[in-house]
C-alpha cells in the first residue's frame, strides 16, 4: 500500500497506536507530522529512527487538546510540504472511571483529548484540503463507541461523540473531496493495557472473550489505518472499520 508523497499528521503519534500509525505510514512513503507535549525524547528518538530508514517524519510541541496547538501541528505540515493529505485523529486517554466516581477535572480531560482534539483536528484538516480540493481523515475511536465499558463512562461518551464526528463530517465534507473514516480497534497491547495486561486473571477473561483469542498488535491496527489512507479507503466515507478480534460480536461476556 503505497503513501508516496503524501504528508500525514497523528495526533498521539509517538506512543501506542499512534506511533505505529506513523511508522506504517512513513514505511509507505508518507512524510509524518506527530506532536508531543510531555515527551519529547520519544518523538526525537521516532524521529531518529525514521530518518535512518530514510523516511521523515517531524515533531512538533502541541497539546492537541488546545485549538491553537492543533493549528501548529498543520501549519507545520504546510510550511514543510506544502499541504497536508491525511490526517489521523488518534490521541486519546481513559480514567477508568465509572458515572459515580468520575470527577470534573477527569470528565474535561477525556473530552479534551479524545472529542475535542478530533473534532478541532477534523476542522482544521479540512479547512486546508478544501484549499488542495480533497484529503482523508481519519478517526482513531474504539469498540466502546457504541458498546458500553463499565468503569470507563467518560472514555465511551467520548468515543460515541467521535463515532458521530465520523459520520457527520463525512456527509458534510463529501463535495470538498473530503472522506472521512473512522477505525475501532478492541484490546491492543498498548500502554493504555498495561494495567490490564499485567493481571493475569484479568488478561485471561480479556482473551477468552476475544475470538481471535490475544490482543491485537498496534501493528495490526496501523496497517488497516494506512490501507484506508491509501488506496483501500477510495470508497470509504461517514463509516467505522471495526478491527477487534472478534471481541464484541462474542456472546460470551467479559
Ligand atoms: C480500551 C481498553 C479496553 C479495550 C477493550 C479499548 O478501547 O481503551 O481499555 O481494554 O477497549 O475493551
């Protein structure tokens, strides 16, 4: 699946899915835009790598839940390559934390980088790929957008909001060219698991409820994000890929 001479920004680009979405799409061709804001080594070091296999990507300090910072990260874009082709809304993070217990500080935090930081990405994106006549968004979301988590109330509301920006950005945006898609992944072995992932009990029920039978790589997710990037999305728009293993068409429960 070829991204040559397309340039690309991920949101959340130098951890978890985030950097191996960045790492398939510079393997495809793509020139990369990733932030960070508490890490910058990560990003150097991505950078670094990148630039030895002789791709690119660049980092650039962004909060991505901060409008201003959003902008930096497609006028980098622009100023380094001239446009911006595909941009991935993926920064997300969870509390853990049920309807009772959530506080406000939590409640703002979650919106901030999983709802508000998608849809300020997709408005900005769009605003430069009208000007270019098309591009493609991407929206990293997850199985809980539309199937409830106890326990992790704030992330599922977020999470629907972004299964809706989905699907109404990508009516609205359709006569600019603009395609708008979003990916659900289930149970990845990323740093968002780790908690999961180091209780063995917890991670035995996690596995016997996925078909598949393991978690997924973020390789395996990165992969369908730069097919649908590519030339695998050309008919896709307003709709979300499930990738999970199986996971919630399994009757038995968690
Ligand atoms: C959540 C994980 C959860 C997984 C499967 C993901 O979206 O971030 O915490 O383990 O869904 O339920």
């Amino acid at each position: 699946m070829s991204l040559k001479g397309k340039v690309a920004i991920v949101t959340g680009g130098n951890s978890g899915i985030g950097k191996a979405i960045t790492i398939a799409f510079a393997e495809a061709g793509a020139a990369v835009i990733i932030d960070f804001v508490a890490h910058p080594e990560a990003a150097d070091a991505l950078e670094r790598k990148l630039a030895a296999m002789g791709e690119k990507a660049i980092g650039v300090e962004a909060d991505v839940s901060r409008i201003d910072d959003l902008r930096k990260l497609v006028d980098r874009a622009v100023s380094a390559y001239g446009r911006l082709d595909v941009m991935v809304n993926n920064a997300g993070v969870e509390t853990r934390t049920s309807v009772l217990d959530t506080t406000e500080a939590q409640y703002d935090r979650v919106m901030a980088i999983d709802l508000k930081s998608a849809f300020f990405g997709t408005q900005l994106a769009a605003q430069q790929m009208i000007k270019q006549g098309g591009g493609r968004i991407i929206n990293i979301s997850s199985v809980h957008e539309d199937w409830p988590m106890p326990g992790n109330a704030p992330y599922c509301l977020a999470k629907g909001g972004v299964r809706m920006l989905t699907r109404t950005a990508g009516v609205e945006l359709a006569k600019h060219g603009i395609q708008v898609v979003g990916v659900a992944p289930g149970a990845v072995a990323t740093p968002i698991n780790d908690a999961t992932m180091s209780a063995p009990l917890q991670l035995a029920r996690l596995q016997a409820a996925i078909p598949l039978g393991r978690l997924a790589q973020p390789e395996e997710i990165a992969r369908v994000v730069a097919f649908l990037a590519g030339d695998g999305g050309a008919y896709l728009t307003a709709t979300t890929i499930v990738v999970d293993g199986g996971l919630t068409q399994n009757s038995v429960g968690l």
